[in-house]
C-alpha cells in the first residue's frame, strides 16, 4: 500500500505517525515536509475534501495567529489561500492512503486507513 505523510518532524504527533507508518509491513511510505515543500492548495482542498473535513478543520490554531486573523471563520479559499502562504497554519500529520486521507491526531487515526 502506498502512503503519504505531510510531516513536520518538529512535532511529537507527526513523529509517532511516521514511526507507524514506517513500522508497518507492506507500506510504500513518501514523506512531504510540508514546510520546506507546501502543497498547493488543490491539493489541500483535494486532501480535505477526501477527510471529509473543511479547510476550516485543518487548521492549526495553537501556535499560530490564524484566530487573530479570523481564519477560522473566514471562507475555505481565504483559509486555503494562507494555509499555502504560511505553510504552518496546516494542521498535522495529515496522511493518504488508497483507503483515504485522516488528520491523525491522535497518531492512532493512522490506522483507520491503513
């Protein structure tokens, strides 16, 4: 199975995830540090929509100034637009498999697409 961690491995929760990732046998594993390489936000949208999640969802709240900003109320293409902007407002680890997308956090939501 092929899977796709966007990482940050400055974080604790995208570590875990990629060490199960990497623990499990069969797994054709690409790692995306979404900070030095950010998605488009196609793909952003693509990668939400197959969570079944909005933007508004993947936003990461601690640590930024997205609700200065109002990002979490603001509509998904603004949201988008400064996800891939400043890369740091997205939400991680987010991972995709042929069985799907998850924001695992927890770590252990890795396994509902695995």
């Amino acid at each position: 199975m092929k899977a796709t961690i966007w990482h940050n491995p400055a974080c604790g929760t995208s570590r875990k995830t990629l060490a199960i990732l990497q623990e499990t046998p069969g797994v054709e594993l690409t790692v995306v540090e979404y900070l030095v390489n950010p998605p488009s936000a196609e793909k952003l949208a693509a990668l939400y929509q197959a969570a079944g999640m909005t933007p508004q969802q993947g936003l990461r709240l601690r640590g930024t100034d997205a609700e200065e900003r109002g990002l979490p109320a603001a509509d998904a293409a603004v949201v988008l637009a400064a996800m891939v902007a400043e890369p740091r407002l997205i939400e991680r680890p987010l991972v995709e498999t042929d069985k799907g997308v998850r924001l695992c956090r927890p770590q252990d939501k890795v396994f509902e697409i695995l």
